[in-house]
C-alpha cells in the first residue's frame, strides 16, 4: 500500500538533493526542526498543509508542483492514468474565471 506522506517525503527529499541543499538548510529557512524535516522525508510524519508551504517556499517550488507530482505518483501506482491521457500543463489562454463570468 502508497502512503500519502511517503510520497511526500519523496518529493520533497528530491528537490531538495536536486538543489545541493542539506536537511539543516532547508529546515533553517522553513523555520522547522531539523528533525520533524527528516521524519517528513522519511514518510513518519505527516506534515501540515502550513509546514508543507514554508518547505515548499525554502525550495523555491511551488506548492501547486509540489502535490502534482505527488498524484502523478500515486495515479502510476494505482494505474489511474491510461497511456494516451493527455494532463495540460496549463490552463488555456481561453480559460474564463468565475469572477470573469459574473462581472458582466
């Protein structure tokens, strides 16, 4: 069984390998314990959506990117996604907001 925080603390270790950065650097700019960081990478702890965004910002990646590789991680897992599923990386130019539809 995929758990959620496993996948989570996946993530977060690569991007943090990927960048140089050490447990001790990114704790120190997220303002969290060395060691609640560590437990988050190895999947023991769950972190909350507030510890999830000050690591997030102290890797300068997005939290949006953050949970989409996430899912896509889980969704191979559990075979989710056919081969041809076509996921845009963004959102059309024609893209119309709520507040954009009620404004007229």
């Amino acid at each position: 069984m995929v758990l959620l925080r496993q996948e989570i603390g996946d993530v977060l270790r690569n991007h943090r390998l990927e960048q140089g950065q050490t447990l001790r650097q990114v704790a120190a700019k997220a303002s969290v314990a060395l060691g609640y960081l560590s437990e988050v990478e190895r999947g023991q702890k769950e972190a909350s959506s507030e510890i999830l965004a000050s690591v997030t910002e102290a890797l300068d990646v997005p939290l949006a990117q953050l949970l989409r590789e996430v899912s896509d991680r889980l969704a191979l897992v559990e075979g989710v996604y056919a081969e041809k599923t076509y996921i845009p990386d963004t959102v059309p130019d024609a893209f119309v907001t709520e507040a954009e539809l009620y404004s007229h």
